[in-house]
C-alpha cells in the first residue's frame, strides 16, 4: 500500500511538470478555419498591472479578422487584446479601448509583434518585426486586473468564453511572452532575434499551458525571423 501510494505521487508530480514545457522551435498549428479552437495559457499576476508588454509570433494567410492573444477579467472582456480587423492593420486592447497600427501587409512571412504599455504616461507602444511604430496614447492612470483568463486564437466576447469563429485565429503561432514590465528597445530587438530575455509572466521556454480542441503542438518548418 505504502509503494502504490509512493507511485502514486510520483505520476502526480510527472503530470504537473508536463503542463510546463520549452517550446523551443517549436509552434502552435491552428489547424481548423474556422474554429472555436484555443490555447488556454496559465498565468496569474500576483497584482493589477501598470505596465506590461505581450510579444508572440504569428504565420497565417487568414484575410479576415482575427484575435492573436486575448486577456480577459470579469470586469472587462477586453482586458488586453492584440487584434487583427485585416491585413496590413493591428488593434491593441486596453481596458475595453484601443489603438490601431497600420502596417505593411504581410507577404506570406512570420510576423513577430510586440505590445507594451504604460500606466502613468497612458503610452502604447507597438513593435513589428523588431522595428517600433510611432507610438500612440491609451487608457492613461488605467489598472490592468489581475484576475484573468488568458487565451490564444479566440477574442472573449465573455469571461472565458462568448466566441465568434469568425474572429478565430487559424494558422501557426511561436514565441509567446508576457511581461508584468515595459521592455527596453534593445530587449524588444531581442524578443524579435529569440535571443536571452528577462523572466516573464508568461514564457515560449518554460510555458504552462492546455490545448482546448483542433490545435497541435509541431516542429517550426521555417525560420521565423521574416520582414
């Protein structure tokens, strides 16, 4: 009994450390368009957030709207939002309002987004492929909760939930990052280049996550490092 109980133990503990896993070279395939398929990803700041910054990855030929990273709270659904509305235009969520980024439209290449913002200065700063975009003003003296459901490749219209599939996100997603923090330019530069970065909140190498329907965790076929 006291050996079956040892094994027992043992299996718990080997079933905890699989939820946290490096992603290196590795990505999310998003296999169904369209879908009510997602990453759930864990993640709970200890305290409301004045600052953060969000940087993924992103590989898709989808030409209609869709959500690459949803951060929603009881309060406010959306809580933090990086958005897609269609090619060649970014929108950025804070506390239920946003700023939009235009950009060149993507020729059939990775891109790699970051999004950072501030309380104090209410500033929002938005990085595309490792170059930053002429920063815009967003929910100044705001609190970002702590109590949120993290997701990528679904926009909650509801705590948790409340999907349109049609705003589903359907392609490949890498390198996912979540920091309670602003980031340097130079470590902005870094996120783009996958070198060293400071700890994070969320983290590609040691990210604590659960598949909910049609996605599937496969080896990177292409360099990332496109624009």
């Amino acid at each position: 009994m006291g050996t079956a109980l040892m094994w027992l133990v043992v299996l718990t503990a080997v079933t905890a450390v699989t939820g946290q896993e490096d992603l290196y070279r590795k990505v999310f395939v998003f296999r169904e368009d369209p879908s009510d398929a997602y990453v759930l990803l864990q993640a709970r700041p200890e305290h409301p957030l004045l600052n953060f910054t969000v940087c993924l990855r992103s590989y898709t030929d989808l030409t209609r709207p869709h959500s690459l990273f949803s951060y929603a709270t009881k309060a406010q659904d959306n809580e933090i939002l990086l958005f897609k509305p269609k090619p060649g235009e970014y929108r950025f969520y804070v506390g239920g309002k946003y700023v939009t980024f235009r950009v060149p439209e993507n020729r059939g290449e990775w891109e790699h987004v970051c999004v950072s913002w501030e309380s104090g200065g209410g500033i929002a700063e938005f990085w595309l492929n490792g170059r930053p975009w002429p920063r815009k003003g967003l929910q100044k003296g705001y609190e970002v909760g702590n109590e949120a459901v993290v997701m990528l490749g679904q926009e909650q219209d509801a705590y948790g939930g409340g999907f349109d599939v049609y705003n589903s996100f359907t392609g490949e997603m890498a390198d996912v990052h979540l920091w309670d923090s602003g980031l340097s330019p130079d470590k902005m530069r870094s996120a783009y280049l996958a070198l060293r970065l400071p700890p994070a909140l969320l983290a590609w190498g040691r990210l604590r996550y659960e598949v909910k329907g049609d996605v599937v965790v496969k080896p990177r076929l292409r360099e990332a490092l496109g624009g």
